[in-house]
C-alpha cells in the first residue's frame, strides 16, 4: 500500500512529519517509519505506519498489549507511547532515539551490550511479559552506549524477512508470544554475535565453548518451546564466564530510569515474580473471546438441545417413557420436541449462563485493570484453564456441571480481586524496604506490582519514580563521594545536587548534600579568615576588616570573625601606640621632653596601663623640669647671686649629673652650670665713675657716698646703683655682673635739676 504521507503533513493529528527513515526498504514493506514532532511538546518521536493493514484481531490484541505494558518501566526498554487508526492507517508511536543504531551483532566489544539486553529481558520475563518478535532490528544502541529494546508491540508479520529468522517458529506460525519465544530469539543473536554467521536450523554449532554454555545455546535454539531454558540467569552467568573468563557469577542488571548513563548490577539474581513460563502477555484478547464463545453456545446450544439432559433421572432403559422414544425415532425423523420443562430449564441455563458469563468477563477485565498479571499469574493462569474446562463441559452439554464450574471461576476471580489489597499492601511494604535498603531492582518490581493495583496513588506513582532513579541516584551519591574525599566540592555538590532533584527522599544523597554544602560554606569561611589574617599581618586593615566581614555572613553564629575584627581593631591600635612609641623616642633623643610628654599621653589615652608610657611619661616630664631649671639657670646666670638661687643650681647639676641617657646637650648644660656655680662667689672689679656730688649706693653691696671714681667687687648677679642729690633728679641704673664678661665701668650723676 502507497501510503503517500510527506514531509511536513501534520499526521495523525498532532504530529508533524519531518523525515521518513531510510531504514525502511522499499515501498513494499509492510511499515513505513517517520521521524516527526509532536505540535505541542516539541517531543520528536518515531511513527510507524502500518503499510501492510493488519487485521482486526491482531490490530486488537496489539492495541491491548500497548495498553497494557506501560507499567514496564526499564532503562533499555522504549515502549509505545500510543497505538491508533487515522483515515484507515494503523499507526504505533515510541520515543525517538536520537543519535541511535541498531545493535551491530559483528562487533567484538558486544558483551557489554548483551549484558544490557538479558538485563532488561530478566526484568521483563520476571514481570510475566514477553517481547515475542526479538531481533536485531529492535535492538537499539544509543550515543553513550546504553541498549534500547523497541517493537514490543510489533507484530511478526510487519518484521521484513531478515528480521523473521530471528523468530520462533511459534510466533511465525501465529502464536500469541511467549517467554521462551524471546528465548529462541535471544539464542539466534548470540549464536550470531559468537560465530558471526546467522542460524539456520540443523546447522552444526562447531564453536569452541564451555560445555555448559554449548548445552544451553542447543536447548534455546531448540524448535520445542518445551525443551528451551525458562530462565536467562543461567546464561547470563555463561555468557559471562565466556566473555570475561570469569567463574563468579554474573551480577543482575538492576533497574534504573532512561536517564541513568550506564546500567547498575546487583549482587543477588532476580526471583521469578510470576512464574517461569508465559504462553502469552496479556490475556486480555482471550477473555473477551471467550465471553463471546460462551454467549454464542448458550444461544446455539440451548436451541439444539436434546430431550434429555445429564441432570434428569433415568429410571431403567425400559421404562415407558424410553420405549415411547424408541417407538417414536423408529416411526418418524422429524425433529425432537422439547417439552415445556425442559424448555424452562434450557431458559433458566440460558439466564444463569449470560448472567455468569458476563459476570466472569468483568471479573476478568477488573483484574487485569489492576495488573493481576504482575502478582498472581500462576492462579490467574489456573483460573483461565479453569474457564476453559467450564467451556468444554459446556460444549460437551453437561450444563449443569458448566455451570458450576463457572461459579467456581467467578469464585476463584473473587477471591484473587480480594487478594489484590493485601498484595498491593505487601509490596508496597517490600517496596518500601527495597528503598530504605538501596535495592533498586528489588524496589522497582514491587512498586511496579503495587502501581498496577492502584494506579491512580500518587504516594505509590512517586514511590515508584523513586525505584526508577535510584540507581543513577546511587552512581551520583558515590560519585559525589568521591569528589568529596578529593577535596572537589564544588563537583561533590553538583553531583549530590542532582542526586536529590532525582530523589529527594534519598538520605544518603541529602546528607551528601548537607556535608558538602557545609565543607564548600566552612571552605569560604576559611578563606575569608584567612584573607583577614593575612591582611592583618600586611597592616592593610581595610582589607582584613572586609576578609571578617565576609567570614561573619558566612557564619553568621561563628565567634571568629568578631575575635578578627577585635584583631584588627587592637592591631590598629597597637599601631597607633607604637608610633606614639617611636615618635616619643625621637623626641627624647632630640631631647624634646614635651613632644615625648605629648606622644606618651595619647598613647596613655588609648590604654591607660602601658607600661612604657606610664615610664616614659615620668622620665619626660622630669627630664622636661630638669631642662626647664637647667635653661633657667643658664639663660639667667643672676640666679645664682642669692643663697638659696646657687643651692637650688647645685641640686639641678647634681640632678642632671645623674641622668640618663646624657647627651651631648645635656653634657654641655652641665658643664656651662657647674662653671656658673663654681664662679658665683668668686667677686668681680667693677668700676663706678660720678662727679663728686652725688650720693652713690649699690643697692644690696654698700653706699658708696660721694665719690668720683670707685671700684667695688661684685659676685655675679644682678644689681642697681643709685646716685642722689639734693635739688636734682635721682638716676638709676641696673647691671649685671658675669663672670668671664667684661668688668662693669658705670657712670652715675644725678645732673637734671628739678627747681
């Protein structure tokens, strides 16, 4: 069929057809696939166009399998996102795998990739779901090398030829598929992948390999489903051996969400959940058929009905009534004539039979709404050979025993629908453990259980989320480890970051988190400090008091940036005290008391118990009143004429004798006073001149009377002398008698008249 869909056509509905795959064929391929993008979400998917329409049946049980298969959430499983029909084209849509291959069975390095597959495989088969139309073409491989298992609800017939040799004769023969179909499936991919040719049947498996494993290709690759292995953990084991040439056992890949980059293992297999076995997914298709075949033999049947039933009493082959009979076929072949009995039993096993039919069909519908697949296959699967049986008794017409045998199954129904709140109580509680515990496979199947129970709980849909991711969150939680202990925490906290966003329940993620964002805030904390100090010790206080600051909004509750900050402020006073310091010996070395005087009491004003300033001060206020009564003397050597002036000049020299540290000033200060008091007393000639008239005294000496010449000795010091006479003004004059200066000539007359 001539599909003719273009690029651009917005098909079906909502999504915009961008390029077809050239993958496909030829126009004779039974699907045609496109890469196109949802008009809305922008998601690109892929479409698959059912070139070749396949019919209602299989259109139905393949719209039931997307249906029913979306609980399987697996890291390398990509189900359909939806089946439907627009303008009479089937079409199925999946996520698009950008940047995807198909799986290249003649590369070397496979084994990681088939460890991925049989991982994903385990997890489906343990669930009771099988893929039935495995092969290479949906074996997805994407960029960062992680296996995307696709077509689960292909159809075998929409698989081209080359495809088809990787598939059961079972399922090519029509079967609904089962587990051990996957199985022969599986068996042709690793007798390629390990012989690099294709199997053909009666092909003789030459191949160099461990007994063991040789044995379990045989059996998978066999043409009775009934001869194949039930389980792939045996395989996986072997295969491992093989590929690694190990002897330990293979670890189980565990589950994880899409976006994990790499799958996880774990130590312990998975237990079969359901059973070994699958003859087909979802026995959806099946139940609705049987309905139907119960509705048409209660009409059918019922019309054809013999005059007799197994329920009536036969009292003897003899009895009237069976020679009546007898007598009655021999003489005529018109058609047997219910009576009105048998005609009310036939409508009341007509009525019981519609009412338990649909009743049953209900019953059936309602379980696997609930996913009774997951948790009671085994019974679910008795209870279907039970329904079975009622049918044949059924066609057999022994209505009655049908008839309690269908009352058995709805019993049976009944009493699993009871079943499903403990089992969702059940899982949920070892789903719950599961987490706690960090066992992501064992999580992920019981919230897959409990999720299919109840799928409208948002606690169990979130819980579930969590099993999802708790592997990749379980990779980032020791990766983040790891950067913690190399001291990288701006990666630890990155990685722990993401951790949580996927998991926020997770503790050891939280914790992570928490102790990493405390080491990166302790980090800045320390470097702020740091920072401080160092600019402490610089004296660039500014600085150091930003570095504090910076630490004290980091930590706001840490005492030790405000045990800084008193740093800052005491070295900058200290600072200040010690170049009060310096300067005061400066200017106690230039000997300037009161500069030193100055500079000791503003430190005092900073801390009034310095020592050195309480000492430095005495000694420069008393070094300063030692030059004051040194200078004093010295500038006015007079001082020394009284007795009490020379004693005071010998206790400053013997003063100023003791002090120290002496200078060159100081030397000099002593020596010019001890010459003024060793010649103080020593009298100097000092000459009087006047004119025979006036009275002559020399205040605090002698009256020298009228004279015209006089020489008087004089001790240094400061004296007047006096001249008066009668009718004239009185004259005066002071001077001054030092020793080693010019002796004194005085002239004194009183000559201004006063009359």
């Amino acid at each position: 069929m001539n599909l003719k869909l273009r690029e651009g056509q917005l098909f079906p509905k909502q999504y915009v057809l961008s390029q077809r795959l050239a993958s496909d064929p030829d126009a004779s391929s039974p699907v045609e696939s496109w890469i196109a993008t949802h008009n809305q979400t922008g998601d690109r998917v892929l479409v698959r166009f059912m070139a070749t329409r396949l019919d209602d049946d299989t259109w139905s049980s393949v719209n039931k399998r997307v249906s029913t298969l979306r609980g399987l959430v697996h890291q390398n499983i990509s189900l359909n996102l939806e089946a439907g029909i627009e303008d009479g084209i089937q079409y199925l849509v999946e996520p698009y795998l950008t940047d995807s291959e198909i799986l290249n069975l003649d590369d070397p390095g496979a084994w990681p990739l088939l460890q991925q597959l049989l991982g994903a495989l385990i997890y489906a088969h343990n669930l009771g779901v099988a893929h039935g139309t495995l092969c290479p073409g949906n074996i997805m491989v994407d960029a960062s090398g992680v296996v995307h298992i696709t077509g689960f609800a292909l159809p075998a017939t929409t698989h081209p030829a080359n495809e088809q040799a990787y598939l059961s004769p079972q399922v090519l023969a029509g079967r609904d598929p089962g587990t051990d179909d996957d199985i022969y499936s599986l068996g042709c991919i690793v007798f390629k992948v390990l012989t690099g040719k294709s199997w053909k049947k009666d092909v003789e498996l030459d191949l160099p390999l461990d007994a063991h494993l040789d044995h379990q290709l045989r059996a998978m690759l066999s043409e009775s489903p009934f001869e194949r292995p039930s389980s792939l953990l045996e395989l996986r084991e072997s295969l491992g051996n093989h590929f690694e040439g190990s002897s330990t056992a293979i670890e189980s890949v565990a589950f994880s969400r899409r976006t994990s980059p790499v799958p996880e293992t774990t130590t312990t297999a998975t237990q079969d959940l359901i059973g070994k076995r699958q003859d087909q997914a979802i026995p959806v298709q099946r139940v609705l058929l049987a309905g139907v075949c119960l509705l048409i033999f209660a009409a059918l049947l019922f019309t054809f009905l013999p005059t007799s039933t197994p329920s009536e009493t036969i009292t003897s082959a003899n009895s009237p009534a069976a020679m009546t009979a007898r007598e009655a076929a021999a003489t005529s072949t018109a058609a047997p004539v219910i009576t009105p009995l048998e005609s009310a039993r036939l409508e009341m096993f007509q009525k019981q039979g519609e009412e338990l039919t649909r009743d049953i069909l209900r019953q059936q519908l309602d379980l696997e709404d609930i996913g009774v697949i997951f948790w009671a296959r085994n019974d679910y699967e008795q209870v279907d050979a039970d329904l079975d049986a009622a049918d044949n008794l059924y066609r057999e017409k022994q209505f009655q025993l049908a008839l309690d045998q269908y009352k058995a199954v709805s019993t049976s129904l009944n009493q699993l629908k009871s079943r499903a709140i403990s089992e969702l109580e059940t899982n949920t509680a070892l789903g719950d453990e599961a987490l706690i515990a960090g066992d992501a496979e064992a999580a992920l199947t019981s919230f897959t259980i409990a999720t299919s129970i109840d799928g409208e709980s948002e606690s169990l849909q979130k819980k579930l989320v969590r099993a999802e991711t708790l592997d990749q969150v379980q990779d980032l939680v020791r990766q983040g480890e790891v950067y913690e202990r190399n001291e990288e925490f701006d990666l630890a906290r990155d990685t722990f970051k993401t951790a949580t966003n996927l998991d926020e329940e997770w503790k050891p993620a939280r914790q992570g988190l928490s102790r990493v964002q405390s080491a990166i805030t302790q980090k800045k904390f320390q470097t702020a400090m740091s920072t401080g100090f160092r600019e402490v010790s610089n004296k660039n206080y500014e600085a150091a008091r930003e570095g504090f600051n910076r630490a004290r909004k980091i930590l706001p509750n840490s005492n030790e940036p405000e045990d800084g900050l008193l740093q800052v402020e005491q070295s900058e006073r200290n600072d200040i005290i010690l170049n009060h310091q310096k300067n005061a010996e400066a200017y106690l070395a230039s000997e300037n008391w009161q500069g030193a005087i100055e500079e000791y009491d503003a430190a005092l004003a900073i801390a009034d118990s310095l020592e050195f300033a309480l000492k430095g001060l005495d000694d420069a206020r008393s070094r300063l009143a030692l030059q004051e009564r040194l200078q004093q003397f010295l500038s006015d050597p007079t001082l020394l004429q009284s007795d009490e002036g020379l004693a005071e000049a010998s206790a400053t020299l013997r003063q100023a004798s003791r002090s120290k540290p002496t200078t060159d000033q100081l030397l000099d200060h002593i020596d010019i006073l001890a010459r003024l008091i060793s010649t103080a007393r020593i009298e100097i000639p000092v000459t009087i001149n006047s004119d025979g008239k006036t009275e002559v005294t020399v205040r605090r000496h002698a009256v020298l009377g009228k004279v015209t010449n006089k020489v008087v000795y004089l001790i240094p010091g400061r004296y007047t002398v006096v001249g008066q006479r009668l009718g004239y003004r009185d004259v005066r004059k002071d001077f001054v008698v030092l020793a080693g200066k010019t002796s004194p000539i005085l002239d004194i007359a009183s000559k201004e008249s006063v009359r």
